[in-house]
C-alpha cells in the first residue's frame, strides 16, 4: 500500500522544551515497553484517505498515557467518574479521544497533513474530546468541516484541560530508548518497505508517515493507523529528527492552579522579568508543582546565588563605609529605599533589608550580577553557589580585621591628638 507523506517536517526551534525540561521525568514504565496500555484500534482511512497520521498517532501516545493512569489507578475518583460521565470510555472501557475534532483544531491539511507540533499545541489550548462526540465519517468535507465542532464541543474540551493538563516536550533520536521509560512517543519515520519475517527493515525512503513509538529495541515496536496497528521495526530502523513526548498533569479539586495573572506575579516577584515563551506551559499547573520546577531552574539557582553573595558583602560594605566616611548612608531606611528601587516589591525589600547595606548605586548592582552571571557560566551554577558558602567565612573575616584595624587606628588618632594637646579629635 502506497502512503503519501502526511507528516510535515519542522526543526526544533529556540523556544520549544526539550525532553527533561517540564520535570516530570519519573520512571513511569520501567521497560519502556507501553504495549500492556494500548488504546482502541482505529484507521485513518476509511473510504477516503484522511492524512491524519500526525492526530492519530499522537492522540495513540496520549490515550496510552491515560490508560496507564486508568488502570494503575492513579487518577482520583472524582477525575475517573467525569471521564465516564461525559463518555471519555466507549463501550469497550477504552479510553477513546476525537481524532477529528484534534485534526480540525490543528489544522491539519487534507492533502499533506500536519507537523508533529502543531496536533501537540493544538491539545495544550484545546483539550480533547470523546470520539463518540465527533466520530468518523466517511465523507472528506464533512470530516474536516469546522463547523461541525459545536461551542458546547469547544467547552468540553477546555473543560478536559481543567481535570488533565497536557504539555510536551520534544525529544531527539538519541534519547528515544530512556524517553520510553517515561512516555510512549508521537514520531515519524518511513512507511513501509517490505517486512522480512514480521519486522520491517531499515529503509533510507523519505520520511512520510507518523506513528506512535511504544517499544525500543533490540524490536522498535510502535502504533500505526493502518493495519497491521501493531508493527515490529528493525533495531536501526531510521525515525524522524525529534518525536514528542506528551506530558499529562491530572489537576485535583483541592489544588490551587497557576493562572496566567498568577503566573505573571510569580515570575515579576522570583525572576523580576515578564513571561517568556516557554512559560506559558506552566498554565493550568497545580502551584506547588510550579514553584518545584522553578527551584530546579538554572535561573533561579543563579539568582540564588546572587543573593548569597550579597549577603556576603554586608560586613566588607560596613568596613569600607567607615574608611570613606560613608557609614552614615548605611542606615537601615537608606538600604531599604536602595533595595525597593532594585527589587520592586516593598515586601522583598523589608525581607532582605538586613541582608545587604553600602550599595550607593544601582550601577553597582548592575555591575556586580554581570560579573557574577561570567562567574556562574564558567563554573557552574551549583559549583557557584558552593564556592559562595565556602569564601563566605573567609570574606568575614577578613573583614572583621579590618573592621577590628580601624577601630584600633580611631583609638590612636584619638589618644595622638589628645596627648599633642590638638584639642578633641574631630572626624
């Protein structure tokens, strides 16, 4: 059978994660192996080819992943009785999503098909729904009419997204093999030569069909939508340039969930920037999981480490404000009017009023995070942060000398001046 290319190729671009980068990287399948989960067989032609692989294949990875949370029970019973209720199980206790309605809201071309990516977005904003709600049907323009997705069809999908968030991340060919502990995969490849006795060789044929990876090798097993569904590749048989890996975050009744409003008050408070690209993906989160991503950050340890030292240069700052006569500009309502202008947040300036005194100017603020953002490229973020908490009883002490230096010096002057018979020292 002669399949035409359905899958659109994409590279990776700056502002997409890559695998890891979401957190959620619990071993959830050991053997990488998700054949135990598989959803539903289901064909993307039927009387007319639909050139839906990348919706197929990728609705497959999400199923699974449900079907795993199902059968594990690792969903809440609240969460497992409004999937019943609003007919996400068919009649075969299968979970069973809406492929068309997910090939209509992505955009998916029907003569060339779509990108990996965009059926991936297209669940992030909209959700899913049952396939029930928007089977089948075996004319072409009926299946990909828009207007046969009812507002109340639109609703239930976002309503998907506040029981189950989904996210995803991209993942390189390298990576396949451990990503299978973690999710089965939506990628691509060729299809198909010739099968040599039930597994389909390595083919260098342009890449044109998408499929879901739920096996490594030494058999690459994956999920196809057309039959034979379940196909067994040989072990250096040749895949796209990415595959996605599809992250699924059941949202509990009880949890407090990140808006964006919320979301851009957290990132103002932590990072004192706007949302990035890449943030909104932390839309829909439970909070606690946010702010558990956001500490493993490179960012925030960096920030971290910014503050550490800063609290390091308190006693040094005091030193050198008594040799240029500057103590006085250290007062604690100076500092504090200091901290607001940098920090923007009163209450932060409160908190860290104690922390840091003697910075006269935010250039020499500026300055300093510059310098130590060189630092923390070179060595490391963790390394940085260690060397902080190791330099960090050298730097007071050192300062405590010379504190101790010019206590001892202001003694002198006094004594000098009062035994020259100068009259009372005057500073």
């Amino acid at each position: 059978m002669e399949i035409k290319s359905g899958v659109i190729l994409e590279d990776v671009k700056p502002e997409d994660f890559l695998f890891g980068k979401l957190g959620d990287n619990e071993v959830k399948c050991p053997t990488g192996n998700w054949t135990p989960y598989l959803p539903k067989n289901e064909k993307q032609r039927q009387g007319f080819e639909s050139m839906c692989c990348t919706n197929f294949s990728s609705t497959t990875a999400v199923e699974i992943l449900m079907t795993r949370l199902i059968e594990e029970n690792l969903i809440s019973k609240d969460n497992l009785d409004w999937l019943k209720d609003n007919g996400y199980i068919d009649e075969t206790g299968h979970i069973n999503f809406s492929d068309r309605f997910d090939a209509i809201v992505s955009n998916t071309n029907p003569d060339y098909g779509n990108t990996l990516k965009a059926p991936a977005e297209a669940k992030h904003k909209y959700g899913l729904i049952p396939e029930k709600l928007l089977p089948w049907t075996d004319n072409k323009t009926d299946y990909f009419n828009r207007a046969k997705i009812t507002p109340e069809m639109f609703a239930l999908g976002l309503e998907f997204l506040k029981h189950f968030q989904i996210n995803y991340e991209f993942v390189y060919p390298a990576q396949y093999s451990e990503a299978l502990k973690v999710s089965p995969l939506a990628g691509a490849c060729f299809a198909w030569p010739n099968p040599i006795n039930g597994i389909y060789p390595r083919s260098t044929n342009q890449i044109n069909h998408a499929i879901a990876i739920i096996k490594p090798p030494e058999i690459w097993n994956i999920m196809d939508s057309y039959e034979e569904f379940t196909k067994r590749l040989s072990n250096n048989y040749i895949f796209s340039g990415h595959s996605i890996r599809y992250v699924i975050t059941e949202v509990k009744t009880n949890d407090m969930i990140v808006d964006e409003s919320l979301l851009i008050k957290l990132y103002r408070l932590i990072f004192h920037r706007p949302l990035d690209a890449g943030a909104t993906a932390h839309i829909g989160v439970e909070i606690d999981d946010l702010l558990s991503t956001l500490e493993k950050s490179g960012e925030w340890k960096f920030i971290d480490g910014v503050v550490k030292f800063i609290k390091l240069l308190k006693a040094p700052l005091q030193v050198f404000g008594k040799i240029f006569g500057k103590h006085n500009k250290l007062t604690n309502k100076n500092m504090e009017r200091q901290l607001g202008q940098w920090w923007n947040s009163a209450a932060d300036a409160e908190k860290l009023s104690t922390t840091i005194k003697g910075f006269f100017s935010l250039g020499v603020i500026t300055a300093i995070v510059a310098i130590l953002k060189l630092i923390g490229v070179n060595i490391g973020v963790d390394n940085f942060n260690e060397l902080l908490d190791n330099i960090g009883g050298v730097i007071v002490a050192i300062a405590g000398a010379i504190s101790a230096l010019i206590s001892l010096y202001g003694l002198i002057r006094r004594i000098f001046f009062k035994t020259a018979g100068l009259g009372a020292y005057k500073k």
